[in-house]
C-alpha cells in the first residue's frame, strides 16, 4: 500500500492564472492568489468528488 499522505490531486498557480487568462484576461496578483488559496476548498464536494470516482471503480 502506497503512503497514506501522498497528494492525490493538488490545483498549482499555473491553473490559476490559466483560468484567470481566460475568464479574466489577466494574470492574478499575489494578493489574488493568495486569497483564493485561502478559499478554494471550500468551493469544492471533496466527498461528492471522491465517492463519484469510487463509483466509477464499481463500474
């Protein structure tokens, strides 16, 4: 069995400022990023997420 710590998913600042590019048409500040460090988690069904990807496992 693999470690239970190792990261399984992680979002980088290059993500970030790619979808910034995008949908903003400009890179993120510092401050920025560090904001949304602080408050992307809580915008994602971490256990929705995961128990759609055991779902898919069954499948």
């Amino acid at each position: 069995m693999k470690t239970k710590n190792r990261v399984i998913y992680f979002i980088n600042v290059d993500d970030l400022q790619n979808v910034a590019d995008q949908e903003l048409e400009r890179e993120l500040t510092d401050k920025e990023i560090e904001f949304i460090e602080k408050r992307l988690g809580d915008y994602i069904d971490w256990y929705g997420a995961k128990f759609s990807a055991l779902t898919d496992l069954k499948n």
